[in-house]
C-alpha cells in the first residue's frame, strides 16, 4: 500500500504558487487578491476561512475576510457581493457555506461574478465542468484530480465510484472522472443515500472516493484488493490517547482498508490539504484572465 501524502504534493504546489507570485509582486504588478464572506460563528467554517486566509498569506497573496452575524439579513449579503463583484482589485472570492436558514444560498451563489467564482459553484461553471468547457473547478474535487495526477494513478477506462452526490465534492467528482481528459476517462457510478446494493458496487471499484460524511464507513470489506481509496471526510471523535481529546478520523476505516489497498489517501494530510491548495489556484486563473483582457 502507498501513501497518498497530500500535505507534502500541497506543500510542493504552494511552492509553485509562491514563486508565480513572487514574479508578479516583482514585476511590480498588483498581486492576486481573493476574498471569503463568513456568516455566523460556526466553529468547522471559521476553522476552514482562516486557514484559506493563512495559506494565501503564505504564497504572497493578499487576502481579506468579510465578517456577519447569522441574523445578517440576505439584502446585505447581496449587497457585499455585488461590490466583490464590482471591485477591480479583488481577482475571487468565496461565500463560505453552510448559510443560515433564512437566506436562500442558490440565489447567493447566483449572485457572484462568474469569472470571479473561485469555489466552482455558480451555476455557470458547474455547466462548463458538465460540458468539458474552461471555467473554475470546485476545490476539492481539482485537488483530488491533481493528486492523481501526481501520483500517476491511472484512471482510463477504470471503474470509478464516487460516494455522495453533493454540489460541493460528489457530483463535480463524478463529472470530472468521467470527462475527457486525464486524469478522467474513467467510468463513473455516483452512489447515495437511495443506491441499492452499496456494498457490491463499492467492491467493484478500481478507484473509490468516499464523500458520505459518516465517520469511517467504508470498510474493508467494500473494497477490491488493490483498489485505490480516496477519503474526502473529516471528523472529530473523542480518544483518550490525544493531549486535545479528540482524533480526527475520515469516511474510511483507514486501518482495515489501508491493508487491502494500493493506494490510499490518510486523514488528516491527504485530500484536506489540498482544497486549499486548489482554491489558490484559482485565484491565480481568475487574476491571470483578468490581467489578460486588461
Ligand atoms: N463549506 C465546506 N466546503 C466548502 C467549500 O469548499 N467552499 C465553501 N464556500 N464552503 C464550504
């Protein structure tokens, strides 16, 4: 079995960034500058927004946080995005989710500048990902391509199955598998809560990407010898054994599977690392097309 070290591959990318960034920064251009709209005092998405805002600092990039209440009222978020929108400095920004029930989180990700959405959320780009056009790739899933590719895992013609059909990591997931291209050319089975015969399914898999979000539920028994296994969740259980109380575990048995497999990602330091390496990514396209139309 062989690691998948996402924590050294995103180390490696950021050093690529930081020295773009450098080149720019020395040529005495503006840099690249991207933006995080935080709502509410969830402890998961303020840890997610400052360490987004941590690694932009670290490759050079300037980065700025707009802080809500959870009782912001739509309007004003609109307005915020409108100006995100409008403001020729900032290259992308991210509305981090969830949103508190009051506000309707289609019509805010409808809101933002397609050419400035750097999550792959809006509905534009999820057509050009569908449709095998350009456009921003949602995070996670551009990570876990990237992490392939880096490891050269072969993926043509594999039998790919993707576990949980969210926007955010599942369905991309599966269109990015099974698009033209490599790593790609794959053939995709998207299961979910309603998929019979899971167990079988996941047993036939070449490559299996878990995103349920249920602590370590795919285990050994759903998994082929030599499959490659891809584990995208991350939760916090309690463990005597840690000095912080709790352990962070994925949406795989990592001991049990990691001895069947051929490959396989750890949690932490496997796809986790590497959202944030993709969203940086994207704020450089999204800088570098702007500069380019100038
Ligand atoms: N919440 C969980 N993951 C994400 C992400 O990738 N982007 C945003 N905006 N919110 C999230």
């Amino acid at each position: 079995m062989k690691l998948i070290d996402g924590k050294a591959i995103a180390t490696q990318i950021k050093e690529e960034i930081k020295a773009e960034v450098a080149a720019i920064l020395d040529a005495d251009m503006r840099g690249p500058h991207l933006a995080a709209i935080l709502v509410g005092d969830d402890p998961a998405s303020q840890t997610y927004v400052a360490s987004k805002e941590k690694a932009s600092r670290e490759v050079g990039m300037t980065s700025s946080i707009y802080k809500f209440s959870d009782k912001v009222a739509e309007k004003e978020l609109l307005e915020v995005i409108a100006f995100l929108n409008g403001d020729p400095e900032i290259d992308g920004f991210i509305v981090q989710l969830p949103l508190p029930k009051h506000i309707d989180v289609d019509k805010v990700i409808c809101s933002i500048d397609p050419s400035k959405d750097i999550d792959g959320f809006h509905p534009e780009n999820v057509g050009r990902l569908a449709s095998g056009m350009e456009g921003f790739l949602p995070a996670t899933p551009a990570g876990i391509v990237e992490l392939l590719r880096r490891c050269d895992i072969e993926t043509e013609g594999k039998h790919c199955v993707v576990l949980g059909r969210s926007n955010i990591v599942g369905t991309p997931m599966a269109l990015l598998m099974s698009r033209k291209a490599n790593p790609g050319n794959a053939t995709v089975t998207l299961c979910h809560s309603k998929t019979a015969n899971l167990k079988e399914i996941c047993r036939s898999a070449d490559i299996l990407i878990a995103a349920i979000g249920q602590q370590e539920f795919v285990t050994a028994e759903m998994v082929k010898e030599g499959a490659v296994v891809i584990d995208v969740g991350i939760h916090r259980v309690p463990s005597k054994e840690t000095k912080s109380g709790y352990r962070i575990v994925g949406d795989v048995a990592f001991d049990e599977v990691s001895e069947k497999c051929s490959f396989i990602t750890p949690v932490p330091g496997g796809v986790g690392a590497m959202t944030i390496v993709s969203l940086l990514l994207n704020t450089l396209k999204a800088y570098k097309g702007k500069i380019s139309t100038v």
